[in-house]
C-alpha cells in the first residue's frame, strides 16, 4: 500500500490551519461523539486485549468506558495543554480499567448498553494481527489509531467511481499502465483524479487532526507519527 509518506499518500503540499478541540469539548451526545469513536475505538479494544481480557468481556469494557464518556461528560475535560488526545484517553481507559476491577461485583457497565454500533469481529481479527509483532500495548494502541484514521480517511473520499478506483490502484502501488487499463481512463485523467483525491485525502487527514490538535506544533507532531506510524 503506498502510504509510505505523505508526498505520495496526500501530496507535497501539507498546510496546517488553524486547530482545536471543539469536536471535543462538544461531544455530549451520540451524534457528536460517534465521529471520534469510529476512529478511536478499535485501538482502545486492542488495548484492553492485550490486558488479557477476552474478547466478549473487551467488548463489554470499551462499551461501558464509550458510554461512561458519554455520560459523565468526560471529554469536556480533556486540557490539550496536558498532551495528546490518545493520552488522554489511554490514561481514562487504565483508570476505568483500575475502578471496574475494584467493583467488579457490582460494576455491570457496558453488557447491556451498546449505545455504539462496534464491529467487533473485525477488530478481533486485525487485534491478532497486531499483537504478532510482539509491540507494548501502547505501541499497539497508537498503530491501530493511526490504521484507523486512515481507513476513516480513505471511507470518506467522494468522485467518480473510475477516479476513485484509480486512487485505490495507485495507493496499491500499480502503474498507470495498468490502472488505465483497468478504469477505461486516460493517463491524464487518471494522474489528474489521483492529483485531486490525493489533496481531499490530505484535507480529511488533516481535519480529523486538527480534532484533537491544541496547536500548529502538535498538528505537524501528530501528521508525523500518523505518517510513520503506518509504515
């Protein structure tokens, strides 16, 4: 998969607008909040893997720890002075982690709310993948965060379908021989539409960022580990 570095995934051209946490602080309620869980939540299932939870009860964790956010209005409390916003929620996670194994008798959270729509078979097979490189859960966690913004990343392009398809031809690493072969494009069209894609993936990147990003600095910091951390 080509995505190596950000001049050939999103262009060579990276601008970082201006940041903040206002998804963040705003996150009171299902919709506003399901556009960070769709990113975040299979990295935190991981997480909680690689305590030696199994599978159903992982899934009864991250459910319960999304819907304690939720309903405690946690985030609202995440300072993007005190680092980043994985840390953040890596710190809440342990924390949840530490209170349900102190009550675990009378602590029933997650079993019976599944507020949010997970797909938890796929993450149970991406987990074993991750888990065969022998990396801390840490390590594991911020590699499934940045696997997973990139899928959210790609799920969002919008074109033509042959444009489309040329895009995900050339992330794959094939030339534009056969990528116009196999979308009936010509090769100026097909390096156009991978010209455009490649700046609307950047602009999406960049805006899933700037989300949890307190400043330009930590925007560029936060670019940099996605970039290397999908390699």
């Amino acid at each position: 998969m080509r995505h190596a570095d950000d001049t050939q995934m999103m262009g060579d051209e990276i601008r970082f607008p201006t940041t903040s946490w206002t998804l963040v602080r705003s996150s009171q309620n299902v919709k506003a909040l399901g556009s960070l869980v769709s990113v975040y939540w299979k990295p935190l299932y991981f997480f909680v893997r690689q305590q030696g939870h199994p599978n159903e009860t992982a899934k009864d964790i991250v459910q319960g720890f999304l819907t304690m956010l939720l309903e405690r209005g946690s985030l609202s409390h995440a300072d993007p002075a005190r680092g980043r916003f994985r840390t953040f929620l890596l710190a809440s996670l342990s924390n949840f982690l530490k209170d349900r194994a102190k009550a675990e008798s009378r602590l029933k959270r997650g079993g019976d709310q599944t507020i949010f729509s997970l797909d938890f078979a796929s993450g149970e097979t991406e987990f074993g993948r991750e888990v065969a490189r022998g990396e801390s859960p840490e390590t594991v966690l911020h590699r499934a965060w940045a696997s997973s913004l990139w899928r959210h990343a790609l799920d969002e392009l919008r074109g033509d379908p042959a444009h489309l398809e040329a895009f995900r031809r050339y992330l794959a690493d094939e030339d534009y021989t056969t990528i116009c072969g196999e979308t009936g494009l010509s090769e100026a069209a097909a390096k156009t539409a991978v010209h455009r894609l490649k700046g609307q993936l950047r602009d999406i990147v960049l805006g899933h960022l700037r989300q949890t990003a307190a400043s330009e600095e930590d925007l560029e910091i936060e670019l940099a580990e996605f970039l290397a951390l999908l390699r």
